[in-house]
C-alpha cells in the first residue's frame, strides 16, 4: 500500500511537476504549510492551462487549413 507521501509525490510527477517543484511542495506539507503548497499548486495548475489553451489554438489552426486545402480539392 502507497504511503500518502508517495502518492502525493507521484500524482506531482504525473502532473507534470519538476522535481525541484515536488521536494518544494513536499517540504511545505510536511512543515504543515497546506496554504503555500496551495499556492504553488494553483499557479502550476494555471500555467498548465495556459499552455494547454495555446496547443488548442494550436489545432483550430491546422483544422482550418486542413478544412481549406479539403474545400479547394471540391472545386
């Protein structure tokens, strides 16, 4: 059975987390400071988003020159 600090540290991991981020956010749990891991959590979480809306413009641009170059095949 996983310990709750292996979990944590992995779904760090999973999620993308540097390892530099995981033992800093470890560190803040293990002294009780929930609030600031908190913190260094949501600011991942908002960089990840933001990279992830950047991949998804990303992909409206090439569904739209896929859409183009299938439309000028119908002319």
């Amino acid at each position: 059975m996983k310990t709750v600090k292996s979990t944590v540290s992995q779904t760090l991991s999973d999620a993308g987390c540097s390892r530099t981020a995981v033992c800093e956010i470890e560190s803040l749990l293990n002294d009780g400071k929930k609030r600031e891991a908190i913190i260094l959590l949501t600011a991942h979480r908002k960089k990840l988003l933001e990279k992830l809306h950047i991949k998804q413009k990303n992909l409206a641009c090439l569904d739209y020159l896929i859409y183009t170059l299938k439309q000028e095949d119908k002319k």
